[in-house]
C-alpha cells in the first residue's frame, strides 16, 4: 500500500500532445474513435467504472470469488520457484490484478509489477490499492500497442513473466492484438485473459446470433450511451452528431456490437495543427466496439498463434471466460 504522497510514472510519447492530436484527427477521418479515446479524462474514467459495476460478471453474480477461485489454481500450476514479473496490459482500476497477486505472493519468491494503461487516473487506482510495497510496482501511461512500449517489453531479465490481458481482447482486433503479442512474450511466459462471451447453448450461427442478441441490453442503454458520447461533449462536436445506434456484425468469424454515430449536417471541423476534416451529412462516426466471443472459435483462433492452451474457466451465465496460455 502507498504510504509517500506521490507516485512516480513513466509517461510513454504515445501520450504527447502532438501524437494526441494526429491520433484524433486520424479517427475523425476514418469514422472510428480509437478505444484510447474514451479513457481520457477522470469523467471518462469515472463513467467507465461505474458501468463496469453494473454490468461486468466480475460484480455480480459472485465474480470476485470466481476471479479468486481461477487465480488460486493458476498459482497452483504455474512453477513457484522463481520471481516473477507481472506485467498487465490495460490494468484498468487493477482489481483484477490485485487479486491475481494476491494469490501469488504466499508461494513466490519474489514479485514485480508492471502496471500498464492509457488512463491516468485508473492507473493511479490500480497502483494506491495494489497489495505490492511501492518499490516492487512500475507505472507505466502508455497505449500497450505502442511502438516504444513493446520494445520495452521485449527485453527480458532473470525474471519470468505472467502477462495479464483484463478487459482489454474485446475493444481492439484481436488478430492486431496477438501480431503484437508474439513480438514481445518469450518462450515459456504465460498469458492471463479474459474474453467477453456471447452465452450459446452450441457454436451453430444462429446460437451465436441469439446469444448476441440475449446480452444487447449491456450496450443499449443510458449509462453505456453516456459513457461512448463523453468523447463528443470533450471534442466539442456531440451537437454535430445524432442517432446513437447499437448494432451488430460479423467480423473474421467473431460478431462485434457496435455503437454509431452519424454526422447531422455538412461541413467542416476545424481541429488542431492547422487541420480541416470534411463533414458529411449521414456519414457514420464509429464510438466503439466490442468483441462478443464464443469458446471454441476463440481457442480455434488460439491455436493459429504460437500459444498454448493450459486451462479456462467460464462463468455460469457463460457470459465471460478465463484463460491461461503459454507462450510456446
């Protein structure tokens, strides 16, 4: 627990004002906010947390225990003879995490942390509660697909390394995400993750749809609509916008739901460095999706990586799962 009144942090370029700006005018030219976006501001980040505690299976429905449960037989399998680095990417307010380390610490010899997010302020959370002493933790305020930030993670020390993914598999491609972790995990390291699920009685289409349809309620709604359209009100272009839609599609053998806005007028938006971008009445302004998996064709996708499958665990409702790999 943190006992000094500061906290050091090392702050990526990813976070630089002028790759901030390239980065927004980027997704405003493309039609899709980068998920970087809606974690920005403390009221973006406070947003975000209370609809986690709504609606994610880890507060409800016994999902603190279940959590506990899976890390204690993580650390039952995982080797206890040596130190070892955890390395989250996309900690968020790092509860999960604690948890895992928590587990960890009564058969470890040693342990490090290395908290990783673009949030500052639930960076700063997940390092005050994190059960580890303060010279044991390294901040970092990156984008975990930042160039610099996994050159960084490439380098290994004596240390293994249990690589955690919370939250993190259903907001980004998940065929990007994996590109880039198999540049950086080392033979042997392990992989923690979690993975949003559509909950289907079998892996046939029209279970997969239905199940879709069954958890639509999580996205369509007035908490969820708050938190995607903070991005607009902090812009300055939420009056530029209308008909907030949640939908769903297919995208390379994984459905996504998808939340859309689209431009009211023809235009132009002044923005920073001098730039211009072109408003097009009806044109759509992707806020964000989200990967909705099933089991099978999410350990299918597993098998094309060089990662092994060990163990998963999947919540009751079968709306969320567990999975421990091996790098290999």
């Amino acid at each position: 627990m943190m006992s000094t009144p500061y906290f050091p942090i090392k702050v990526f370029l990813s976070h630089s004002l002028s790759e901030w700006e390239q980065r927004k005018y980027n997704c405003l030219a493309q039609g899709e906010i980068d998920p970087i976006f809606h974690y920005t501001t403390a009221a973006q980040s406070h947003l975000w947390k209370q609809l986690f505690e709504l609606y994610s299976p880890f507060s409800r429905e016994n999902g603190r225990e279940f959590y506990k449960n899976c890390f204690k037989e993580i650390s039952q399998t995982i080797p206890s003879s040596f130190p070892y680095e955890i390395v989250s990417l996309g900690c968020g307010s790092g509860e999960k995490d604690h948890l895992l380390l928590k587990e960890l610490m009564p058969s470890s010899v040693d342990l490090w942390w290395t908290a990783i997010d673009t949030s500052l302020q639930l960076l700063l959370e997940a390092c005050i509660h994190c059960p580890l002493n303060i010279e044991k933790i390294n901040p970092i305020l990156s984008d975990i697909l930042w160039e610099d930030t996994l050159k960084v993670l490439k380098i290994t020390n004596s240390q293994k390394r249990i690589f955690t993914l919370f939250g993190v598999l259903p907001n980004i491609d998940p065929f990007v995400l994996f590109k880039s972790l198999e540049t950086v995990l080392s033979k042997e390291d392990f992989l923690i993750l979690n993975a949003h699920l559509a909950p289907v009685k079998s892996e046939s289409q029209q279970d997969y749809i239905e199940g879709i349809e069954s958890i639509l309620y999580q996205y369509d709604n007035k908490e969820t609509r708050l938190w995607l359209t903070e991005v607009l009100r902090d812009w300055g272009i939420e009056n530029k916008t209308e008909l907030f839609n949640i939908s769903f599609s297919m995208h390379k053998n994984f459905f996504r739901i998808e939340a859309t806005v689209y431009w009211k007028e023809n235009g132009r938006l002044v923005l920073g460095q001098g730039k211009e971008l072109k408003m097009v009445k009806g044109s759509p302004l992707r806020l964000f999706f989200s990967y909705r998996f099933t089991p099978e064709r999410l350990e299918e996708f597993f098998s094309h990586w060089s990662f092994r499958v060990i163990n998963r665990w999947l919540f009751s409702n079968k709306e969320e799962g567990i999975w421990l790999l091996q790098r290999i």
